[in-house]
C-alpha cells in the first residue's frame, strides 16, 4: 500500500477526489472519483484491493470561488 493515500473498501472517504483501484495481484488497476462522506466500495471481483488517492479535489458546492451560484440561476 502507498501509506497515507491508501485506503481499503467500507473505510469513510476523507478527502474527495479521483482514486486508483488497485487489486493485491496489480492486475486491472483503473481510477474512480469518490466523494467526502461516503464508504469506499467493496471489489466485485472478490479479489483484496485498496483505493489511492491520485487527485484531490474540492467537491463544487463546498469550493469558496462557487458558493452562492445555484441563487444566481
């Protein structure tokens, strides 16, 4: 695992963002977005995997530069 950035499926998504699925046997890595608050999926594939954070991100209705907007519509 990758330390920090590593997380295993039911674990709460701290940080939103695009994650790398990477199964124990690093075969049929891929990537999906998880949001804050919610559990990290289990594999379907039954095989052990573990989720890496790749790329942080500010879900859109909590970023500062956005709040606000959905009144404007």
């Amino acid at each position: 695992m990758a330390g920090d950035t590593a997380y295993k499926p039911g674990e709460r998504v701290k940080v939103s963002g695009i994650y790398s699925v990477v199964h124990d046997d690093g075969k049929d890595t891929f990537e999906v977005t998880c949001v804050e608050g919610e559990h990290f999926p289990p594999a379907r594939s039954g095989k052990g995997a573990h989720f890496e954070l790749k790329y942080a991100a500010t879900h859109a209705h909590r970023h500062d530069e956005l709040k606000g907007t959905e009144a404007r519509s």
